[in-house]
C-alpha cells in the first residue's frame, strides 16, 4: 500500500517559545515555560509533516496515541525543536519516536502513534 514508508524516516521543527506557548496560556500551569502540550504539539506536528511528500492529496495522517515525558523546562526566547523517526509501520499504523530540544538539551522524550487515513472519508464520518 504505501511502498515509501518505511522506518527511518525522520522530521525536524523548530520554533522559539513565544508567550502563546506557555503553561500559563495552555492553562495546563501557572509559570511563563514551555507548556507540555506545546512540546506534545510540536511533536505531532514534526511527525505528520514528516510524511507529506510519502501520501497523496487525499491522505493524511491522525494522531491516535502519545505517550510522552517532560524532563525539563525551558524559558521564553528559547529556541525548541521537536525531530521525529518513523520505527514502525503496520498497514496505516505509524509509530514514531519523539524526542524535543532546547538550547541546553533534551527537553522530553517518547513514543507516538498516527493513523493514515482519508481526508473525505474522515470527515464525512464526524456527522
């Protein structure tokens, strides 16, 4: 089905932590850091981008699955980045490992799943 994804494909994205990025504005803490959900995000983001030039206009990707650790805060001005593999293909199955960085290093780790589907099917199947 798709001949072109295979392990080792790997994504890159960075972006420097803004004031929409902390804990304070993703409600998820009380302190001007990097918010867990924005590190998360920008590991989704750096895995799906990953694959653009492997599905047709009519795919994408979903994710379905992180499981994540945040080992380490990193303050505003920061340059982050989030890189990505693909380990694991299994029809539409896709798993990912996920790692983030900061200037001083790893930031968090882990492992996340996305599924290839659709696009129209998708969306007509929310109602």
């Amino acid at each position: 089905m798709h001949t072109t994804l295979k392990p080792g494909i790997r994504g890159r994205m960075e972006i420097t932590v803004q004031a929409r990025d902390t804990a304070i504005a993703y409600g998820s803490g009380l302190v001007e850091v990097f918010a867990t959900p924005a590190m998360i995000a920008l590991m989704e983001n750096t895995a799906h981008t990953s694959l653009s030039s492997f599905l047709s206009q009519e795919q994408l990707t979903v994710g379905t699955e992180v499981n994540i650790k945040h080992i380490k805060a990193t303050g505003l001005g920061k340059k982050v980045w989030a890189e990505s593999e693909l380990l694991e293909t299994d029809g539409k199955r896709l798993v990912f490992r996920v790692e983030a960085f900061d200037e001083d290093g790893k930031i968090g780790f882990g492992n996340h799943t996305r599924y290839i589907v659709d696009r129209e099917k998708f969306m007509a199947a929310l109602g």
